[in-house]
C-alpha cells in the first residue's frame, strides 16, 4: 500500500500511516493524506482472510467538507452497483470498486 502512495508525491504534501499490518493474504490499511492544494483524505482499506474487503476513501476540503467518499458499507440497497457507492456533498451515486491507487489517480487529475 505504502508503494502505491510514493508515485503521487507531485500532489502530496505528506502522510501518516495509522496502521498497515499484513498476515497471510489480509490486510490492514489505515492513513491520512494531505494533499499540496490543503484538502486531505481518511483511507481505510481491509481485506479479510476470507476474501471480503471493505473501505472508505474519505477526501476533504480544508474546512473538513465531504467532497466525495468511495466506500462499500452495505447501507444504500437501492444503488444499482450496491454495495460500492460514492458520497458527494449533495447525493450518493453508483461507483465501481474502488483502489487507493484510482482514488488518487482521481485527486491527481482534480487538483493538477
């Protein structure tokens, strides 16, 4: 995971990792990013032993407004790529599943 953020240091001002821990095929994947333009994004990516996955890639301006998070929490049945979603400030709207490495391709191309 740590890889996949080096290649965006144009449009990363720094990071802290919370927590990455790793064990068999799973994953643990917790972070804050700041970006160079003041916005900032909450990652958090798990993979489960079993296969499952579950994330949310939260980006906010600097007064800590949504301006869109990715995630799969099964909450929104009714959206036609259920469970993966995205949060905007106005609606939740259908999204394909979601990487760290597209969400920041997605910021890169947003602030550059």
């Amino acid at each position: 995971m740590i890889s996949i953020i080096e290649p965006f240091t144009e449009i990363i001002d720094s990071y802290e990792i919370h927590r990455y821990r790793q064990y068999g095929g799973a994953y643990e994947f917790v972070a804050v990013v700041q970006f160079n333009n003041n916005t900032e994004s909450y990652i958090k990516d798990y993979l489960f032993l079993n296969g499952e996955r579950k994330y949310s890639f939260h980006w906010q301006d600097k007064q800590n407004k949504l301006i869109r998070r990715w995630d799969n929490s099964p909450y929104h049945k009714k959206i036609e790529t259920f469970p993966f979603h995205l949060h905007t400030a106005n609606c939740i709207e259908n999204s394909k599943p979601m990487t760290l490495k597209k969400v920041l391709e997605f910021i890169k191309k947003q602030i550059l």
